[in-house]
C-alpha cells in the first residue's frame, strides 16, 4: 500500500472494499506502507490487503487497553488534605512507546501517556490542588499542556519553564483546578502534529462547585491514525483508540437514564470533526463552563481542542447509531452504536 490514501482504503485501493475481507483471506503477506517520518505502520498475518474491520477485533490484551471500560474510567488520583483543608490530587503520568493493534492485522508505532490511546480521564473538582508527575520513558521529548488557567511555568510549552522534558527526565506539574468544564491535554513538542497524531491526548475534567446530576457518565474522544506517517490526511478515524469498536461492542445504556457524554475532538491533519446521534436530541454544553446548555441538537462540530457536554435521556430501547457526519470519517472507522435496554 505504498503511498495509501484514506480515500485508497475507502475505495479498497489495495484491491479489496473496506469491511469486505472474509477471515479466510488469502495467506500472501503484503508489503508494508510507505512513509515519512519516523516509525512503521505495517499489516500482517492471514493475508490481509487492507485492515479487517468489521469481521473481527483487535487484541485489547496485548495492546493493554479496552475502549469499553476506557469510556467510563474516571481516574481522580491520589487524593489527600493539605494544611487547611483543601483537596490535594496527585498524578503519575508517563511517556512511552508502544505498538498498537488499531485494526485487526494493522499495527501503528503510538506515542501515548500510560500505554492507551487516549491518555487516562484526570477529574477532580474545581478549587483542588493538582499534582500531575510526568516522566518521560519514551525515546522521543516530550511534555504536557494542559487547557485551563494556570501560570505559564506549568504549561508545558517548550522553552517556558522546565520546557521540553527530555527521554529519562521527569516534571511536576502543579496548578489549580480552575475553571470547571471538559478539558484536555496533549504533548506541546514540536512536531506538534505528529506528536498529537501518534497519540499524545487525554481528557481532563475539573467538575463544577456542585455536582451536576446524576447520569451514565461517559468520555469519547475522537481522533485519527496516519498510517502512512505523511502528515498527508488520516487513514482510519476512531472514538476512544480503536476504529469500529462501539460497532462491534455497542454501548449499554438504560431507557429513561439521563446519559452525559463528555465529547473531546483532539483529530489531526483534518480542520473538523462531528458527533451525530440517531434517533434521538441532546443538550450540548459546549467546553462544560456553563450549566445551561446552548441548543438541543442531533448534530455538533468540533475544531480540534474544542469539547463539549452532550446530555440525554433514550425514550425508547433499541439500537441508535452514533457517528461522525463526515461520511468519509464515518465509513474509515467513527461509527458506534448505544444499545438501549429496559
């Protein structure tokens, strides 16, 4: 696939329609892609000529992360009292450089925090202390930006600070919690596209004063895989690290259950990203500052960095689609289904 384009995997440039392979494919292996850059992505096993999707799944034991349980795994730290009372969270967060299954037969050399695409959910709530450890045990200089309102020693920017923490250095960053709402945080190294586009995100949620209600809790953060590491476009598309997953695992939900979807866009090499739902309205919150929603809608669009709160309840049972409103995106790997139950 010398060259491959995501509209080559679209139209099954390797010879084959996506989704299309039967598990029973031919056993001749093919050559890797080409690329720039550093790194491999490279198919093989079972004679694949472009990534199985749809007739089977990844290994989510080898590659140390599952995005069923990832999308409801808050991760709220260390938590302790400082002299006075307040709360004190801390983290440790660290760099590394591992291959990853992103579809069956197809793997991707991924920089990541703590082994999974994307990076652990951080919550606390808003006027907290944080303390967020990060040691760097990948071959690559890395840091952590994080969104929110902090002083600029602690932003993670190159040259500002402690700036780029090199392979084998660690950092403390240390700052409040301040202001409530959906955030993220990503790596700040130059190549700044690449160093998002291998992996380098996660979600950080501050909650407000007063919790919100109560509600099925979630976190999806969409994004994509240059395969061909030539910061040319995306090859596949996901929502939390591996594309097709809600289709071939949907999402269990409740009828009647109010449903909080914290929604992230961290894409690469593409302008925007959507979310759109089937069958059903929600309240969107756009960055989560604000209690009071600003439309009820089916259909959102993301720049990249920008998030939102999507809140719902599912009036009837039964399966609803959920999926990027870019048909391309969708058909590449950006579909999941809820499955509604009594």
């Amino acid at each position: 696939m010398p060259g491959a384009s995501r509209r080559g995997f679209l139209l099954g440039g390797a010879g084959v329609a996506l989704g299309a392979i039967p598990a029973t494919a031919p056993s001749a292996d093919p050559a890797p892609p080409a690329h720039t850059g550093h790194g491999t992505a490279h198919v093989h096993g079972g004679g694949i000529n472009g990534p199985t999707f749809r007739g089977g799944s990844v290994d989510h034991a080898a590659n140390g992360f599952n995005p069923t349980p990832l999308l409801r795994d808050f991760d709220y730290g260390k938590v302790s009292k400082l002299p006075g009372g307040r709360t004190l969270r801390e983290w440790e967060i660290y760099a590394t450089d591992r291959e990853i299954e992103v579809a069956p037969g197809l793997k991707f050399e991924a920089w990541t925090f703590n082994n999974r695409i994307p990076g652990p959910t951080l919550r606390c709530r808003a006027g907290d202390r944080l303390r967020v450890r990060f040691v760097n045990a990948s071959a690559h200089p890395h840091t952590m930006h994080f969104h929110g309102i902090h002083p600029a020693e602690m932003d993670g920017t190159p040259g500002i600070g402690r700036g780029v923490i090199e392979p084998g250095g660690d950092f403390v960053y240390e700052f409040d919690a301040v202001p409530f709402g959906l955030h993220l945080y990503h790596c700040h190294v130059g190549p700044l596209a690449e160093h998002i586009a291998r992996g380098m995100y996660g979600t950080f949620i501050i909650d407000p004063p007063e919790d919100r209600p109560t509600a099925d809790e979630m976190v999806m953060v969409m994004h994509g895989y240059n395969t061909t590491f030539d910061a040319q476009g995306n090859q596949l598309y996901a929502v939390n690290g591996i594309p097709f997953h809600y289709m071939n695992e949907p999402i269990r939900v409740k009828r009647g259950e109010l449903v909080r979807i914290y929604l992230v866009n961290v894409l690469e090499y593409d302008p925007i990203n959507s979310f759109h739902l089937h069958g059903n309205f929600f309240d969107y919150y756009p960055t989560g500052t604000r209690l009071e929603p600003s439309e009820y809608t089916d259909t959102v669009v993301q720049a990249q960095g920008q998030r939102g709160i999507c809140e719902l309840r599912f009036p009837h049972p039964g399966k609803y689609m959920f999926h990027a409103h870019k048909s391309e995106f969708a058909e590449l790997g950006w579909m999941g289904f809820f499955e509604v139950t009594e």
